[in-house]
C-alpha cells in the first residue's frame, strides 16, 4: 500500500497518512515502504505524519495513545467495525511508536460517526467503503478539525474495504429499491421504466 500511494501521487510521499488500525501493522509497513523507496531514491525523502484509527468501541491503541502509555491494555470489541475489532492488537506497541514517532496522532470514532462517514465518502467521492473506511474518515474528521492535519497539506487516507462487506451496519438509513428477478428481460424492463421516468422529469423542468 505505501508503494502504491507514492506512485499513485506521482513519485511523491504525502505529508500526512491516515490508517485504520486493527493489529495495528498497517501503519508501520506503510512507513517501512516509504523508507524503502527513499532509500532506492524513488522519492524525495521529506518528513510524513502517520495517524491511526479506530472505533470508538475497540479503540486499545487510540486510547493508549491519547493517555501517553506505550503499553496497550486490552478492550473487549463492541462495535459495527469489526474488520478493526482487535482488543489486544500484537503490533500496538509498534504502532504507538510509528504515529508518535512521526509526530502523528490516533483518534477514535463512534458508531454514528462511522455510519455518518460512511455515506459522507460515498456522497462526495462516490466510494462506498465499508465500516473501517468510515473509522478512517471520521477520524480523518476529527483530525481536522483539531488542526492536527491542515487543508494545505496532502492528506491520504487509507480506504480498505468495499462497501458491499458491511451493508448491515446501513440498515434502516436508506430506503432500498425493490428487487428485480435476476433475468435480463426484467432487467431490460426496470431500465424502460427508469428511463420513462427521467425523460419525464426532464419535461416538467
């Protein structure tokens, strides 16, 4: 993924990376990467920031890090996120170390947030992610607003997952079409009947 976002940005590292954290390996293999290709001098070697996420309902690492320990003490996971939902995350420490080090910082959302995020990513950009990219835009909100990630700077943030994963945790937000037999004919006919129904708006504008 680290490989992957330097070329996606042009052979350039960004100032600030922000990933969601469940083992909590991630965000340090995205830092090892960016020193690999440093090293081979495939990219300009600047400073980057790395912020981890979390749910608000697993959250070990975000709260060790907002109460300064380097020490993760285990949580029992209640919440949507469960692609996250790692208690006792072997590579906290290590984590802690890639953030803090970096100059980063953690943040943690809850289970409104994480819906709400959710439809915010696929209303602007047109990604629909599943819960652990809304852990990762809703902190990437909160980061934000604290002023820890400025809007000038280049930001990433790490969307790791489809949508289609977790449509449970959508439930009874958005009302749902009514299913179509899965034969073309009736496929061929609902798109008669979408395109009856623009053309129709169309007119009365």
């Amino acid at each position: 993924m680290g490989y992957e976002i330097a070329e996606q940005l042009g052979w350039r590292l960004p100032d600030n990376v922000v990933v969601p954290m469940a083992g909590g390996s991630l965000i340090g293999k995205i830092q090892k990467a960016f020193n690999e290709l440093i090293e081979l001098e495939f990219v300009e070697a600047k400073p980057v920031k790395f912020f981890g996420a979390q749910a608000t309902g697993c959250s070990p690492i975000s709260a060790a890090v907002k109460q300064g320990r380097s020490e993760i003490q285990p949580q029992k996971p209640a919440t949507i996120a469960r692609s996250l939902a790692i208690g006792n995350p072997a590579d906290g420490f290590y984590a802690i170390k890639t953030m803090i080090g970096s100059g980063g910082w953690a943040e943690d959302v809850s289970e409104q947030e994480i819906v709400d995020a959710i439809a915010l990513l696929a209303e602007t950009e047109g990604i629909f992610t599943e819960t652990a990219g809304g852990v990762t835009v809703g902190s990437a909100r909160k980061l934000y607003a604290q002023k820890r990630i400025r809007p000038e700077e280049t930001t990433v943030l790490c969307i790791t997952g489809n949508g289609l994963k977790t449509t449970d945790a959508l439930a009874g937000r958005f009302e749902l079409p009514e299913p179509i037999p899965p034969k073309l004919a009736a496929f061929e006919e609902y798109l008669e009947r979408e395109v009856v129904k623009v053309s129709a708006a169309g007119g009365q504008q």
